[in-house]
C-alpha cells in the first residue's frame, strides 16, 4: 500500500527535519535540536551539560532565568553600554569543567557576575579596534551563555585586566585565572576536534580573539631579568606567539562574515579587511626598512614567502612602520603576530639574533599603541632582547647602531 493510499487511522510519520517535541529541557532553551537520547542527549554530553527531560529543572533556570540579556542593535559611538545579564531570581548559574570522564559544573558566585559586569562596562571596550569591540560588548555575552567555554574566557581576560590594574598582587585572582583559563581553553580545543554545530560558529571568532589576547597579556615576569630572552629555555617560551598561528584555521572554520551569522557584520568584515597581507615579492615599502635590513634579511628581487622565513615577518614590519597605531589601525599593527610563518616562529624559539631583531622593532612600535594587554610585555620582553642582542652583537658595530632605535623608545 502507497502512502497516498494508507487508511485514515495510521498514525502520520514526522518529518525528520521538524523540532523536536519531547527533548530535554536544555535543548529547548537553547532551540537546538535534541536526539532524545535517555537518560542524557548527545548536545548535553557534548557541552558537559547536566540532561534532564524533566520541565523546570536547575538548569534551565540557570540558562533561560537567570538572564536578561538585551539582544538590539550595537551601540554607537558615545552610547552606553548595554545592560549586563542580570539575576532576575536566586538560582544557580553552571559552567561545565573539562573533564576525561564524566560532568563536573562550576556554580557562578556573586564575584563572578561581578567580573562579568566590569567585562561588558570596561574591559572589552579596551581590547582591539573600536567598532569590534563594540560589536563583541553587544555579542559575546549572548555567546558565552550558550557556549561555556567563551565564558570561562570572559572570566579570565577580565581577571587579567584586573590583576594588571591592582597595585599589589591577589593571590586568589591569579589563582582563578588559572582555573578558567585552563578550563576554557580545554573546552575551547575539545570543541574544535569535533565537528562544529552551525549555531555554535558565531562563538569561535570571539573565543579565538579572547584567548590570543589572554595569552599574550599574561605574563608572569615582573622584571627585565625574569623575561623572555633573558630566561633559560622552556618549552613554554613563546606560547602566546605559536598559539595565534591557529587563529587562521578558526577563521576559516567559523566564517565569521557569513550572511546567516549574527556577529556578521560590517566590524567584523572590516577588521578582518584591515589585516596587511605579506607581499608576494619585495616592493618598495622595504625602504621603510633600515637599510641594513635589505641585506640582511635577503629582501632581494628572489625573496618570496615561500623562500624566505624572515620574507613575511619583514615585509609586514615594513609596512607597519610608518603608520600612526591607534585604535582605528590597530589591526593592520597585529598582523605582524596575527598570522606568523611557523619557520619564523621557530627562528625565534632558537633565540635567532636577525628574527629577535624583527620582534624588538615591532615592540618598540607597540608602546604607541594604549591598550594594556599589549603594553606590559612589550615593555618587559623589549628591553630584555636588547640587552640579549647588545651582547649577540657586542662585535658588530654596524649592528649595534640598529638597537639605537629601540633602546630610546624603552629609555634604556
């Protein structure tokens, strides 16, 4: 018998592409979704979120109560920031932990909306170019209530920001910046080796940018001597640089610019149209260069990326120079570390004289920039590549008059 022939009394099969009308309580505030697997589905196993089928549990009032999130258009320039989610009702808030086996949860504490409230009011409006950041202040807390590990990210740039800005060291801050930068960077590369659910992209492009700008303001030297290249070797030399040569395949992943995205706007498409694209051959912007830097570099008329590891990292820097750093051209500044050749990364990590030299000019060129996550190590790392160069070119005169530059910028 047809289907078009079945008796009236069967019962009508639903579509597969219908949403689900018996899953969990979870999924249905976050309108996914569920495969009403028993007794957890595979979207709450895949978040570390506690499954129930039951109506009014914890957890969907820890998701769909306890915020108010206001979802209008991005604030102008001279606008007030958007309210922060607020607690409507006394009930728990869970993050999930990264965990080898089995579900561990993170209740949020009243310091923790805390640090949300000075994210959204302060910190994020520090970080990147102006327009960005102010997209993100409008997005990124939506995100990060569906997306855990964006959370624990939010959490832990906001105590960085902190710990920065605190005249004397907080031992329980620094204590739980490491406790959510391990859990959301956990979670983060948990969620990239697995395939990607189209309502979970719109949170890649602001976790990547959170957790490179995590990487790079958290350093722990307090003085020249305690930096980097002035340390023994480590195999944690270096990490801020080697974790943003992944931020391109994220890129890629998450298309932050796609039409159906709700962060696929014009800052995002402009920012990422602001980034400076090594050339493909030597052109006249190397005469920004000193002119020692030609030679020494090999910026001839053969020198292509390909080729040549110090090419990108050169002709980047080059076309840096003589810009004005500011917050409308920060983009084009970041470059130069946003998308590295891995054989200059490794130059560096052997502690490369020619490949320091590149980074300490891009340094010096840093402290114009005023934004914080930035200054701090630019104003530790760059001295103590001078003073690890002065004594790399001590026999080298011709050298030594191209650590002038920098050494004035960090009066030293």
């Amino acid at each position: 018998m047809s289907l078009l022939e079945r008796p009236n009394h069967q019962t009508r099969v639903r579509k597969e592409h219908r949403k689900s009308r018996y899953g969990c309580a979870n999924c249905k505030v976050r309108r996914v979704k569920c495969d009403e697997t028993k007794p957890e589905c595979g979207k709450c196993v895949s978040h570390g979120l506690k499954c129930s089928f039951e109506a009014g549990t914890q957890m969907q009032l820890a998701f769909a109560g306890a915020f108010k999130v206001d979802l209008g258009p991005s604030p102008g320039p001279g606008a007030r920031a958007i309210p922060i989610p607020r607690a409507v009702q006394p009930v728990p808030i869970w993050l999930p932990l990264a965990k080898e086996k089995g579900i561990a949860m993170y209740e949020m504490k009243r310091h923790d909306m805390a640090l949300l409230s000075r994210f959204q009011h302060t910190n994020i409006l520090t970080v990147g170019p102006k327009d960005l950041s102010l997209l993100f202040q409008q997005e990124i807390i939506k995100e990060a209530i569906a997306n855990p590990f964006l959370m624990h990210m939010v959490l832990a740039l906001t105590l960085i920001h902190d710990i920065h800005s605190a005249s004397a060291s907080d031992r329980r801050k620094t204590v739980a910046l490491a406790y959510h930068y391990f859990h959301g960077t956990t979670l983060f590369n948990k969620k990239l080796s697995r395939p990607i659910d189209p309502h979970e992209r719109d949170a890649l492009w602001p976790a990547a940018a959170l957790t490179a700008t995590s990487a790079f303001a958290d350093i722990t030297a307090t003085r020249m001597d305690e930096s980097w290249p002035l340390t023994p070797p480590s195999a944690d030399d270096l990490s801020w640089l080697k974790l943003t040569s992944g931020k391109q395949a994220i890129i890629e992943l998450s298309n932050p610019i796609r039409k159906q995205g709700t962060s696929g706007r014009v800052p995002i498409t402009s920012t990422l149209a602001q980034f400076i694209q090594p050339t493909a051959n030597v052109g006249d912007e190397v005469f920004n260069l000193p002119p020692i830097f030609i030679e020494l570099y090999g910026l001839d008329e053969f020198s292509t990326p390909t080729s040549n590891p110090y090419h990108t990292a050169a002709t980047l820097l080059a076309q840096i120079i003589p810009l004005e750093i500011n917050r409308n051209t920060v983009s084009k500044f970041l470059s130069f570390v946003g998308f590295p050749d891995p054989r200059y990364v490794r130059l560096l990590a052997d502690r490369d004289p020619s490949a320091m030299l590149l980074l300490l000019y891009w340094y010096a060129k840093a402290l114009s920039l005023d934004q914080w996550w930035i200054w701090r190590r630019a104003h530790l790392e760059g001295p103590a590549m001078c003073d690890f160069l002065a004594k790399e070119f001590s026999t080298k005169p011709e050298m030594l008059e191209l650590l002038e530059y920098p050494k004035a910028v960090f009066s030293l």
